[in-house]
C-alpha cells in the first residue's frame, strides 16, 4: 500500500483546485476518527478519504465515471477495500453498493464534509472553528438548508455502529483540529 506521502503527491498531481485538495484532507481526517473509534485500519481509511476524489476533476462533467477512473489510477498500489469504498462513494453509477464499513463510513463522511462547509461558508468569520455542535445538529436537522446534501448519507454512520450525535461531533471535531488547513 502507498504511503501518505506518495498519496498525497498523487493527489496533487491530479488534483489541482486548492479546494479539492482541501475537501479530499476534510474527508481523510473524519475517516481516520472514525476508524479509531470502531477500531479500524486508521491508515487505510485515512487514505481512502484522502484519494476518494482523485479522479473529481476529470470527470465532473461526467459523474457516471466517478470512482471507476480512480480505481483504475490506483488499481495496483492502493489496497482493494480502499478501491471498492470509492467506487461505493458512487454507487448510483459504479453499481458498486456499499456494503462494508468503509465503504458507509466514506460516504457518511463525504457529506457530513459538504454540510461543515457549507455552514462555514455562511459565517461571516468562514471558520470551521467557529461552528458549534449545536448548529450543525440545527442545520443537519434542518431539510430546507444545502438541500443537495442528503441527510441518510450521513445517517450511514449508524449501520457502522456510531450514534448520529457521536459521529457529528466527531467530524465536526476531526475539522477543527486541522482548520488551518482548511481556510475556506
């Protein structure tokens, strides 16, 4: 398996929107808490959060591919589990269901990732430090805000065994101890 290192300049070879980049470290850091939570492999779903959107920028305009390009980019150096949770991320188009716990927890964490940063883009400050757990709670509660981002994709923390309080505030907590990393 490839290291963070070589991950991360593998991101930065085919990522290169600084908010991608950003997004692709948000992801990376919620896997690694949950994974230490439920005993995990904190290295391997670390990485797969970090490497879940390489392939983003080729094919924004063309979501069917999503997933399957990155799995074809890191067919030989990345492990399978890590390769079958992207192209779960993307299951209306891969037909890769999610079954794992990987592959749940990679989705939960996409979009609890989209609504932390959607709710720092609405502070005046924009800073994720700045989002109490009980707005996030409000806002996830909340169906007419950031309507795009489907609230049962978050409650997926649940089938691996993470309360939805609990995986809130682990997220949440999880971007704030690399905000300055992530100045949106």
């Amino acid at each position: 398996m490839i290291t963070r290192k070589e991950a991360f300049i593998l991101l930065r070879r085919y990522l290169r929107d600084e908010d991608n980049i950003k997004y692709s470290i948000a992801v990376e850091a919620i896997l690694r808490e949950i994974a230490k939570k439920i005993d995990r492999d904190e290295e391997l779903w670390g990485l797969t959060g970090l490497l879940h959107n390489l392939d983003y920028e080729f094919t924004r305009n063309n979501p069917e591919q999503r997933g399957n390009l990155s799995s074809q980019l890191l067919e030989d150096i990345f492990h399978e589990n890590g390769i079958n949770a992207i192209r779960a991320n993307n299951y209306v188009h891969t037909d890769y269901m999610p079954t794992t716990s990987l592959d749940k927890s990679l989705i939960a964490a996409v979009a609890i990732t989209d609504l932390i940063f959607e709710i720092s883009r609405s502070l005046p400050t924009r800073k994720i430090e700045d989002i109490t757990i009980e707005r996030l709670k409000i806002k996830f509660l909340d169906s007419s805000y950031a309507k795009k981002i489907n609230r049962n994709k978050i409650k997926l923390c649940t089938d691996v065994g993470i309360d939805l309080k609990t995986f809130l505030k682990i997220s949440l907590d999880a971007l704030r101890g690399i905000s300055n990393k992530l100045i949106i």
